[in-house]
C-alpha cells in the first residue's frame, strides 16, 4: 500500500513529519473496511517510519480490525525494491497476509519487478499481490508473483 495523500499545507515541516490530509485520514480508513470486506485482514503490518505512513498504518489497522502490533521501519522511508522485498522476507515470515505501507517510487517499481505488470500507485492504493511460496522469506525478485487486484481509493465506494 502506497501512504495516504499528505498535507503540504505547512512547508517548513521536514518531509519525514508530513501528516496526512483529511482526504488521506478518509481514504486510510476506506481502505483498511475493503481489506475487511474482502477477508484480508493483515497478519502484519509493516510501514515506513514518515508520519504519513504511520498515519495510513494506525487507520488502515483500525478500520480492517486489525489486532496485532505494527512493525515502523526506517529502512521503508523512501525505500527501493530491494529493501521493501528484505523487509517482508524478514518480518513476513509464514504470516498469510502481509501489508506493507510504503512510498512512490519504490512502491510502484517493487509491484513492478514482482509481477511485471507497470501500474500506477495513486495515494492510499492496494496492490493485492499472491506467490506461490510457503514463507515470505522465500520472496524473490524472480518468482514472478500475480498482481490479483489493485484497489484505488476512488474507485471504491
């Protein structure tokens, strides 16, 4: 999941402490009811240490019922492919459903080399992604995971 639209309304605020806009508070909490509806409610939660994404994590976690602890990592903030896929393949583990808050353009170049497929990431976007593997850990860059769906805020309802 890419984080919820940030607010740019105070420009001397550091881009690490950017909040979210009440668009991003909204569609935070959209997302995290879909997960729910859709039976997907995560095992984990893995997000960026940016305030913006610890946001979207705390109300996707609220809204999908999500019970456990999320894991702040600062090797998610601005992070490339390779430390999304080290991330998951380590705190993963043989959890079912694991969701990872990120940001562009990592978040988008990750779905890519996973699954091959070029899709954009608008803010507070899903991309549902499956592989064929028993751990995380056995996440790799080759495995050529399927994107299964990929929920944008505006189109849900």
């Amino acid at each position: 999941m890419r984080h919820a639209k940030s607010s740019w309304k105070d420009s001397d605020i550091p881009d690490h402490k950017r909040p979210l806009k009440k668009r991003g508070v909204k569609d935070s909490l959209r997302m995290g009811k879909l997960l729910k509806s859709k039976k997907l409610v995560p095992d984990i939660i893995l997000s960026s240490t940016a305030e913006r994404s610890k946001m979207t994590a705390k109300l996707l976690a609220k809204s999908s019922k999500y019970k456990g602890k999320i894991q702040y990592l600062d090797t998610l903030y601005m992070a490339e492919p390779s430390n999304i896929l080290k991330a998951i393949q380590k705190y993963g583990k043989d959890s079912d459903v694991v969701v990872l808050v990120g940001h562009n353009p990592g978040m988008e170049a990750f779905v890519q080399i996973l699954t091959g497929k070029v899709e954009c990431l608008p803010t507070a976007s899903i991309a549902y992604i499956t592989a064929k593997i028993d751990n995380w850990k056995d996440l790799a860059e080759e495995d050529k995971a399927k994107l299964k769906k990929l929920w944008r805020p505006k189109d849900i309802k």
